[in-house]
C-alpha cells in the first residue's frame, strides 16, 4: 500500500496538459519520466490521469466511461487524434505530398517523419487507408528510387515492412556487387603488375642499349 501511495503522489507538478499546449512536448516529457520511473503501461494510463486538466481531462473521462480497461496505447492513440495536432490538416496533406527523403536521412527516421504527417493528414480517415498512403510515400520518396520502386513493387502491408524489403534488396544487390568489385580488383592489380614488367623492360633496353 506504500508503495501505491507513492506511486499515485510522484507525478511532477509542472508535467500538466490542458489540451490546448503542445500535446507533442506535453507527451515526450511524460514518456521519458514514465520510462525513468519504470511505470508499467496501466500505470501510465493511471498516472496520465493525473496529468490532464480542462479538455483533456474530460475527453480522457469520456474514454475511461466507455472503455474502464482501455490499454495505455489505445488512449494515447485517442489523445493524439483530438488534440495532437494544431495545424489545418489541408497543410499537413500539402507537406504529405511534397515530403522526401533528405540526403543524410535514414530509413528509420524517414519513417517517423511520413507516419507523423500521414496521423496528420488523414486523422479522420480509417487506419487502414492512413497506413496505405503512408507505404506509398515512404517508398515513392526514399532517396534511392530504385530501391522505392523495389519494395512498393512487393505490396508492403505497412512501412516497418517497406523497411525491411529496401535493406533486403540492398544486402542483395551488395552481394551481387561483391564479386564485381574483387573482379575489377583483381584486373586493377593484374595491369599494375604488367604496367610494372613493361617499365622494367624498358629501363633494361635503355640501359644495354
């Protein structure tokens, strides 16, 4: 029972939501106190409850009314729908379709960023045509259009699945390179070696001449 009373008083006093700030920020500093605390997932939806003040409070009462054992990941998942975002989402869809790759991105990372924008952009659509659009412009936009056009070609059933489909291709296409390049090694080496004789030979002429 201690360690429950401790457990409910340890939320610090600044880590407040309202629903009208930054749910981003608000979420980010909550999961890595959380983390720190070694919170379970009822925890965080227990200790989240604390948390909310105003709009967010009621839309979370509203959740926990219909659903008393509604799963942290689930509520979260709410949260972000209804306030996540502040901007129109006829801007989130704009920067949807013109999003790429940058030079020094990574697959992951390029990842989070379309899964972000696509929450955005199709929030009040369903998961599955979200998910779709998202598969589809991870793999028209990747910096790599070949390795894009590789994976979208296999229908990937989400973007983790693209990921995995982009560094298959790329292992593959490494190890059909590799005998290539000790190939082209091997004749490097090979025309060095005669380059060499032939230098040779000719400093003998010269010398004996």
């Amino acid at each position: 029972m201690k360690q429950d009373k401790k457990f409910f008083f340890s939320v610090p006093k600044n880590l407040k939501y309202t629903g009208k700030g930054n749910w981003k920020a608000f979420y980010t500093k909550f999961t890595g106190y959380a983390e720190a605390a070694g919170w379970t997932d009822k925890q965080k939806r227990e200790q989240l409850c604390w948390c909310l003040e105003d709009k967010a409070s009621d839309f979370y009462t509203v959740l926990l009314e219909s659903n008393k054992d509604i799963a942290f990941s689930t509520v979260v998942t709410k949260m972000v729908k209804r306030f996540g975002f502040q901007e129109p989402q006829e801007t989130s869809q704009i920067q949807f379709q013109t999003i790429t790759q940058k030079t020094e991105e990574s697959l992951a990372d390029w990842a989070d960023r379309v899964l972000s924008l696509a929450t955005q952009s199709f929030k009040d659509l369903s998961e599955e045509y979200m998910t779709k659009q998202a598969v589809m412009k991870f793999c028209q936009g990747c910096n790599d259009p070949e390795a894009g056009q590789h994976a979208c070609g296999f229908k990937p059933v989400s973007v983790e699945n693209a990921i995995d489909i982009i560094k298959s291709g790329i292992s593959i296409q490494e190890r059909l390179c590799k005998p290539t390049l000790l190939k082209e090694k091997h004749m490097k080496s090979n025309r060095r070696q005669l380059q060499h004789q032939q230098h040779k030979l000719v400093t003998h002429h010269q010398c004996t001449g």
